[in-house]
C-alpha cells in the first residue's frame, strides 16, 4: 500500500525542497520534497527532528508518581497521558475494576480533554484553511481571519475550549498539573455546586456542538468532489471499541479494519497489543512506524484518530452524534471515507458526541459517589491504553519489586498516524504539485493534509515557533539556490 | 465558590516543569504563590491557548511571565500590544496574539500587560532547571516583588534590560 515516493531511485540527482517547520502542528517537522529538472516530485518524507526520549524520562520512578509525572511529556494532550498512565497503574495496583464513580469522572475528564482539544483544532487551527480556501492571502487564513469574517465562530470555539478546560478543573482538581486520576480510582468526585456549575452552560455546549457539524458538513459539501479526493489515502484503520461496537474513546477493545471495511482483528484486550502491533524504524526519521503485524510493514501501517474511530464503530450511543455518523457514512458509499479532510468532519462529530456525554454524565449520580479506589494485589506489568484526541495512545510499564518502573514503552496517538501522513503528502505531491513551481499556496496544500492529522510532533518548549515557515531549495551538489520564508507576520519573503 | 472574581492584577506564568529551563515560568509561579499578594491572581498553564483571553477580563493589569532563548540575561521587562503574529498557527500563542484575540472577542482593547521574558540555556525533557536560569529567576522574582509595591508609581518602565 506504500506509495512510490517514499524513496527516490537516484535522490543525488534530484533538488531537495525543505519545508521547516511546519505550522499549526506540534513540535518538530519538516516536509522534504526531491524533484528533478523537469520539477517532477521524485521523493516526499515528512521527518520528524526531535528524538524525545519519552521512555528514559520514565524509567527510575516510583509508579504511584506516574499519573502526575506524564502529563508533562505533552503540553498540548496532558490528560491523556494522565488518564492512559492511571489506567497502566490500575493494572499495577490489580485494579481489575474501577468503581463506577471512579470510571465515569475519568471519563468526564477525558470528554472534556477531547472537546476543548477538537474545539482548538477545528476552530482554531484548521477551520482558516477550510473557510477561506488553501490559497487565500496567508494573512488571512489565521484566527485573526476567522474572527473578522466570522465573530460568532471564533467566539464559539473559545467558549468551547473554556467549558472543555473547565470539565478538566473539576475532575482532576487543578487547572494543569491535576492530580484526580491515581491508581486504582480518582481521588474526587464532584459536588452538588460543582455539577450545577457545568450544567449551566452545557445546553449550549451541546447547540454549538450541533452547529459545528453543520458547518463542516457546509463547508465540506460545497466541493464535495475536491474534499474527498484531496490527500485521500486507502489505509487500514484502528481504534478503541466499546463492548458492543459502540464508540467509545475511554475503554474497550481494539478493533481494525481494511481498506474496504473488512474485519483484520476485532475485540482484541488491547493488553496483547504487542501481539497486533509492530513498530518498524525507518533511517531518516525518529518516530516509528508502526504497523500491524499480521499484514507486515508495507500493507500494513493504518490510520489512527477520529477518521478511524468513526468508520470503525457500529453506532454511537447519543443521539445527535449518532445521527451524524450515519450521515457521515453515506458519503462513503459503501465503504470506509478515506478522504483525509474528513478528519475534521469526524472530528466535529466527535466533538458534537462529548457535548451529549458530559450531558448525560452530568445527570447520573454516580459522579458524585464516595466509592472512589479500588485496589488489589501489586503485579509486575501494567497497560493502559485509551483514545486520545488524536488516536490509540499506549502507555506500557513494567517494575521491580520496589514499585520503581524499569521498563516503559509508549506509542502515542501521531506515532500510529506516521505512515498515513507521509502518504497523504505524497498523494498531494502527485497530484497538485507534480509538474509545477513551487508556490506558496501549493506548498501550503501539503501542511493542509498534514493538518488534517492534528499531529503533537512534540512537547511544549520553547525551540519550537522561531520560524513559521522556511521552504529551502537545495540543488543535486545540496548549494542551496532558493529560500522562502514565512516571518512570524504571515510576510512571506524570498530570502536568497 | 467555583469562579473567583478576578482580581485587579493578574501574573500569568506558562512552560512545562519537566523540560530544563522551560521550567522558568513555573518556578516564578511557585515563588509568588508564597508570598501574601494582595489584588493578584497568579494563574500558570503549559502554553498560552485562546482560551486565556478569557482570564485577562476584568483585570487592570497583567504580567505575563516565560523562559525565553534569547532575552538578555537574567530578564527583559517589556511592555505589550495587540498584535496579529503567526504564534497562533502554532498549538502554542504569543501573549501579544493573546491580546490581539482578546481585543477581537470582547470589541474592547485589553488590560495593559507586560512581559517578563527570563532567560534560560536548556530546554530537554526531564532536565533541570539550569544554574544559570535559577540565578535569573531570583533577580526576576526580586523585580517582580518590586513591581508589585504599591508604593511604586503605576506607571512602570516599558522596556527593561537589566545586565546580568
């Protein structure tokens, strides 16, 4: 399944075209694009620079401190990393079954993490692109643009992302840095002023969650045709599944299908991953390329998030979501929607489905239980796996006798996408960039399908962001003979 | 209460705690948070996010606090405005691109804010803070304890290099 650009057969021959670093994603990553005299694209990777060393970060530490300790491998999905690492140590502390008030505040926590996070993707992040066309004035195509042409939009997503982060305070007991999920349960649940508090404001959650998806739907079919074929990619997909097929991003088994929606693996405990999952390393990136394994490297790279978590599920369990799934299939025609843009109207989707959960939520008892921990005998290994914004998220640790963590093992939500985002760049390379000088814009359409992903290529620090965009052309003897950039003003400048 | 009424000033402070210097900010949070500071809210997140715009309303003056790679050591003090930078293509904003998305939501200009950028060296995850950027963090803390008098007029400096 393996496009036939990863690798060019005389690359020494061929002009190298740098795109560093990208914008509106995360951490580290540069595009570089080999074409020859006849500007035909002949080579497309997506790197990724920064080797994170996520796993050293680990090892050596107690395991009651792991919760707390990995949200800060991410400043974008803390929550995350909280909530996948609490359910590692359930595992460790033989937690085989939450209490059910400790199960639905984790899940509270987690469906306000993944609103507030598709709240700033969409709104925030991709919705320039998507409102205003790939090749609008790059000034333009921002927040700031968003805002002026759309006041209520912009305004929305700001809200949105606030109720988000607020779902988050209350759950985890701080604003950052929370400490609610610890093994074997949460140590809070909520009180009576505290659920009225969200309940306030979440009829409105739920209205701006509805019109989100008629907006993407909007946007999406007004050039149905174009949205569907740009960057789309025939690619197996995986994710989380509930017990029944339901959707569900906290807690299940986990599900892949094939490019035509055919069963691979289903229901499988995610504890066995390494039975399904391989991870393959490629010499020019530092992020690995995992893959599943009865398929084997080359078929089998799959694609991870809310593409794959909508294709894959039999239904959703809220009404509103459910409805728009439904609709979101038809345009599949049969088949799984493979069109890497209809990321964001899944995303929406998915959106839309918290609202309705943290409403239901909001309404059950439970969430206000004293029964907060359970625990068991201490064991040796510990899997936590849920679905983070972007996609599966593993977190594996293994500890001595002491309770100090000896081995750790993560593959986080974009590691699962790295194939699928090289394929999606070089789709766009063959297709709108093949044969023509490189501009902006054109340029700009492959950051587009990279976006799509929502990729955390890094951790928050402060190496990132010096530079929105630099595109550096460099001939066969690697003399650079061209150099665009993009100053933090949007200017673009030829530099050289 | 859930929601407390903002106070007059708020020191907003981000960067991650894990990551060497990036600790910086932070650790100006954790300074502050143990004096007794009348009128100020101290607020600290991993990144400035849109949402923050929300925490500027009803103040009167804010200081936001950063590690930065390439302030003049320990710290540069400077004054900020509204401004339509790129940092929100970023997942990450500028506090002026903050500013700049609080002007657009709310139709009003922002409260008068500053930026107190302290230099840091070391940025890797699981790093400590550096020798270097914990002297810097000390004279900032100090300044910062010095802006806060209320026997010092309002009208402050706009832009101060202090030399190291």
């Amino acid at each position: 399944m393996s496009s036939n650009l990863e690798t060019a057969a005389n690359p020494e021959k061929l002009e190298r075209i740098v795109i560093e670093p990208l914008t509106r994603v995360e951490g580290h990553g540069k595009v570089t694009l080999l074409q020859d005299e006849n500007l035909h694209i002949r080579q497309a990777r997506l790197h990724i620079v920064e080797f994170r060393g996520f796993e050293k970060f680990i090892q050596g530490r107690p395991y009651w401190e792991l919760p707390v300790l990995v949200q800060r491998l991410c400043g974008i999905c803390p929550v995350s990393h909280h909530l996948a690492a609490a359910k590692a140590t359930d595992m460790l502390v033989g937690a085989t079954q939450l209490t059910p008030t400790a199960e639905k505040i984790r899940r509270l926590m987690h469906y306000g993490q993944t609103l507030q996070s598709h709240a700033l993707h969409f709104f925030h992040l991709c919705s320039p692109d998507l409102l205003f066309g790939f090749d609008d004035e790059v000034r333009h195509r921002n927040i700031i643009g968003v805002i002026e042409d759309h006041p209520e939009i912009a305004k929305q997503g700001v809200l949105l992302r606030k109720y988000g982060q607020e779902v988050i305070r209350l759950t985890a007991g701080k604003r950052i840095h929370g400490t609610g999920a610890i093994p074997g349960g949460v140590n809070k649940s909520l009180n009576r002023e505290e659920i009225d508090y969200l309940q306030k404001d979440i009829e409105q959650m739920v209205q701006w969650g509805q019109d989100a998806v008629e907006l993407i739907k909007r946007i999406f079919f007004e050039q149905l045709d174009y949205h569907m074929a740009f960057a789309s990619i025939d690619s197996n997909m995986m994710s989380m599944i509930g017990a029944n097929g339901e959707f569900d991003i906290y807690h299940g088994g986990l599900r892949a299908k094939d490019a035509d929606g055919s069963t691979i693996f289903d229901h499988v405990d995610y504890t066995g991953y390494r039975d399904y999952i391989r991870e393959g390393v490629k010499n020019w990136s530092y992020m690995k390329f995992p893959f599943i394994e009865s398929l084997g490297a080359e078929h089998g790279w799959y694609r991870v998030g809310p593409l794959a978590r909508v294709n894959n599920c039999d239904y959703f369990s809220t009404p509103l979501a459910e409805q728009q799934r439904k609709l979101f299939m038809e345009a599949g025609h049969g088949r799984p929607v493979h069109a890497s843009l209809a990321f964001h109207w899944a995303r929406l989707i998915e959106l839309l489905y918290c609202t309705e959960a943290i409403r239901e939520l909001l309404l059950d008892p439970d969430i206000s239980g004293t029964e907060l921990v359970n625990k068991g005998a201490l064991q040796a290994c510990g899997i936590g796996v849920l679905e983070a914004p972007r996609g599966t998220l593993f977190h594996h640790y293994e500890i001595d006798d002491d309770g100090i963590v000896n081995k750790a093992n993560l593959i986080v939500s974009t590691t699962n996408n790295n194939q699928a985002m090289n394929e999606s760049i070089r789709q766009v390379s063959n297709n709108y960039l093949d044969g023509k000088q490189l501009t902006e814009p054109l340029l700009n359409q492959i950051e587009v399908a990279i976006r799509a992903y929502d990729p955390c290529l890094s951790c928050a620090t402060h190496a990132m962001g010096k530079m929105p965009l630099e595109i550096t052309l460099l001939n066969e003897k690697q003399e650079v003979v061209d150099r665009l950039e993009k100053r933090v003003t949007g200017e673009i400048q030829r530099t050289l | 209460m859930l929601q407390q009424p903002a106070k007059p000033d708020l020191i907003f402070t981000w960067g991650n705690p894990s990551r060497g210097d990036d600790a910086l900010g932070p650790a100006m949070y954790e300074l502050l948070q143990h004096e007794a500071l009348d009128g100020v809210d101290l607020l600290t997140d991993f990144q400035l996010q849109i949402e923050h715009a929300i925490d500027l309303e009803g103040r009167e003056r804010v200081l936001f606090v950063d590690a930065s790679t390439s302030a003049s050591a320990p710290f540069e003090l400077a004054r900020l405005q509204p401004e339509q930078d790129a940092s929100y293509t970023t997942h990450a904003m500028s506090p002026q691109a903050l500013l700049s998305v609080y002007r657009q939501i709310n139709g009003c200009e922002p409260p008068p804010a500053w930026l107190l950028s302290i230099r840091g060296y070391e940025f890797g995850l699981g790093l400590p803070l550096s020798t270097a950027a914990n002297r810097h963090l000390q004279a900032a803390f100090g300044h910062v304890l010095k802006l806060l008098d209320p026997a010092r007029p309002a009208d402050r400096d706009e832009h101060i290099v202090i030399p190291d």
